[in-house]
C-alpha cells in the first residue's frame, strides 16, 4: 500500500461476502476509487478513476 493510501477512510465493500472470506475495502478519493483486500495488507491496493468505477463494478460483477 503507497504512503499516500494510509490515511484514506477505507470501508468494507458490499460486494464483500458475509463470512468474512472476502474482504475487499474500498476508499473514495478525490480522482480515485482505492481497491485493497482487507486480509493481506502487505499486497499493495490499487486505484480504479472515479469516471471508471461504475463500469468497473459492472464488470466485476459480470452484469
């Protein structure tokens, strides 16, 4: 995770199952929507363009 990821407001995607098997956190930044998986910090997150995100939803979730 980039220094600059450290502070954002990170919140547990509704896209996340119940179980706690799949954490993936989301934070809204001003030009960006960060991507990071809850359970393995270490892996760094990646960042998707605020114009981006409703289609890349879309696509993950295979509609």
């Amino acid at each position: 995770m980039s220094s600059g990821t450290t502070n954002l407001a990170w919140f547990k995607s509704s896209y996340s199952g119940s179980q706690g098997d799949s954490c993936v956190e989301i934070a809204m930044a001003e030009q960006a929507v960060h991507v990071r998986d809850s359970k393995d910090l270490a892996r760094p997150d990646f960042e998707v363009g605020r114009a981006e995100w409703a289609p890349f939803v879309r696509f993950v979730a295979g509609d």
